[in-house]
C-alpha cells in the first residue's frame, strides 16, 4: 500500500526535509513524495529537480511529482506543511482537496499558532505540532542552500495513533532526518519559537546579523531582554521549559552560524511580506492575555509595523 507524502511550501525548511525525502524514495514503490509548488519554483524543479547545498557537498532530487494542481496531487496521506505564517489558511485551502479524514498534518512553521489555526479550518483531521531547527534559504528558484551542521526536527501528538507517529518517524530516519518524535511537544515547540521570536525580532530592529548582535553589548542587551520577556510569558502561561532555557538558547545563538540572520529579516530586508504578526505581535498578544509587560517586544513591533505600514 501507497504512502503519499505531500510537502507544502518549498522554503529553507521543506525544501532541504523534502529534498532528503526526495532523495531517499526516488525510487521506492512503497513511498511517493509529492512537491506543491507553483511559479517559478514549480518548473525549476519539474526541468532540474531540487538542488539542496550544504558546506560540504551538494545534491539534487526528483520528487515523485511537482504540482499545485489538486487533481494531479491527488489525496495525501501526510502533509508537511512549511509556508510562512501568514500563508497557512490561503495555501491549506486551496489543496484542501487533497486532504481525506486520515490525512496527518504536520505544521514547520516559526510559530506556535499554527495547529490550532490549521485544526480550525480542518476540524476532523488529525494535526501534529512540530519544529525544526536550521539555517537555509531559497538561494534561486529550486535551489536550497544550508548553513552550518546543526538541524533537528521535532514532531509529536497528545492525540495522534501511536502507529502514524512512528510510521513517519521511520520514513523522516531512513531519509537521514535527524528527526525526534516528543512526548513534550508543546514545551519543545515553544523552546523553538523561545529562540527564534526574540532572534527575528532583534536583527530585524537592529537590521544586524547574529555576530553582530552576539558581539555587541548594546545589541546583546537588547536581545536578552526580548529573550527574558518571551521566557516570563512562557513561564506564566504554565509551560514546563526548562529553568536554564535562557542560557540554553543563547548557547544555540553562539554556536549558529555568525554572518546568518533571521528569515523575517531577509525577508524585510528583500521589502516581502514578513511574519512580523506571528514571531513578534504574539508575543505582545500572550503578554497582554496573562499581564505580563512585553515593552522590547512593544518598540519592535512598532517600529517595524510603521515602517511595513509607510
């Protein structure tokens, strides 16, 4: 029997997971991986395939198919879903068609609004929570390229059949995903989303990269106290985050690649779109909902949204 594998969104994140995957069941008859991807994206890879570069070496994959077309994609029996945020009901919606009622959705998305938005729109289905931790961007249309050594991909269900959750554990490893199922999602979700709200919101305002905020004792100030103000909201909301998560994530910072920034960033930077709602008014949103003052996150997103806004 078939498993359908689809893959939403071919940014950093599912273009290198869904270029592993491509890679590893080419030629499987068990396992189909299915692009959805449309423009430019879409026939780059329909006449080249993916291109995945890393530091050291470099690969291309075909996955099993390439579309955006519902009828061609046909029903999945997974769903990896990596858009940007403020994509999730727009892209999910216009291939709802092929998701069936034991269609499982995992969500890789910078924030942790994701499974419940997703869950919104498709009650009956089954939605996992997820991270990944990585440093890759769209270098060209079909091109992925990865900095430094560190990924890890985490997923996991309080509800989800024990099966399906091993199941796609088993096809993330023989893909070589460095790819962990949680029993704590939630608090492995929000320790993700504890890194990289605070580290789009900083280089964003301060418009540095990581070595320079890291090596800079006013931009490192600045950091930290985004880092402190996410940590308490986190703390107040009942989430069992460890009590060394503020050292634990600036250690992360210091081993990521120094000349990297954050794809929000890039993405103000490049004058795009940018998930400014999610990484940064969240935060404000959560801190308001449980009285807890968020003023570093207050002036980012001000000054950011009046700059999206003129």
């Amino acid at each position: 029997m078939q498993t359908r594998i689809g893959i939403l969104g071919l940014g950093g994140v599912g273009g290198y997971f869904g270029g592993l995957l491509a890679k590893a069941y080419a030629k499987s008859e068990s396992i189909e991986i299915v692009f959805i991807a449309r423009g430019e994206t879409q026939k780059a890879i329909a006449e080249n395939g993916l291109k995945v570069i890393s530091d050291e070496s470099e690969f291309v994959a075909f996955p099993y198919l390439v579309s955006n077309d519902p009828k061609v994609i046909g029903k999945l029996d997974y769903l990896i879903c990596a858009t940007k945020t403020y994509d999730i009901e727009e892209s999910l919606l216009s291939i709802q068609k092929c998701v069936k009622k034991s269609t499982v959705i995992l969500p890789l998305y910078n924030g942790v609004d994701a499974p419940e938005r997703i869950q919104t729109l498709f009650p009956e289905i089954e939605v996992l929570q997820g991270c990944a931790y990585i440093v890759s961007y769209i270098k060209s249309p079909g091109v992925i390229r990865k900095l430094g050594h560190f990924e890890k991909l985490f997923f996991g269900s309080m509800t989800a059949s024990l099966s399906k959750l091993n199941a796609l554990q088993s096809i993330f490893e023989n893909a070589g995903i460095q790819s962990h199922l949680s029993d704590t999602i939630e608090e492995t979700v929000w320790a993700k989303f504890i890194f990289i709200s605070p580290l789009a919101s900083a280089t964003s305002y301060l418009n540095q990269n990581i070595g320079e905020i890291i090596n800079s004792e006013s931009n490192r100030k600045f950091y930290v106290a985004l880092l402190n103000e996410i940590t308490l909201v986190a703390a107040v909301k009942g989430l069992a985050i460890p009590n060394d998560i503020i050292l634990q994530t600036i250690q992360k910072l210091q081993k990521s690649p120094q000349d990297a920034t954050s794809s929000m960033h890039r993405d103000i930077l490049a004058g795009n779109k940018s998930e400014l709602v999610s990484l940064t008014e969240f935060v404000i949103k959560e801190g308001e909902k449980y009285e807890v003052e968020t003023p570093t996150y207050q002036l980012v997103f001000d000054k950011l949204s009046s700059g999206l806004n003129s």
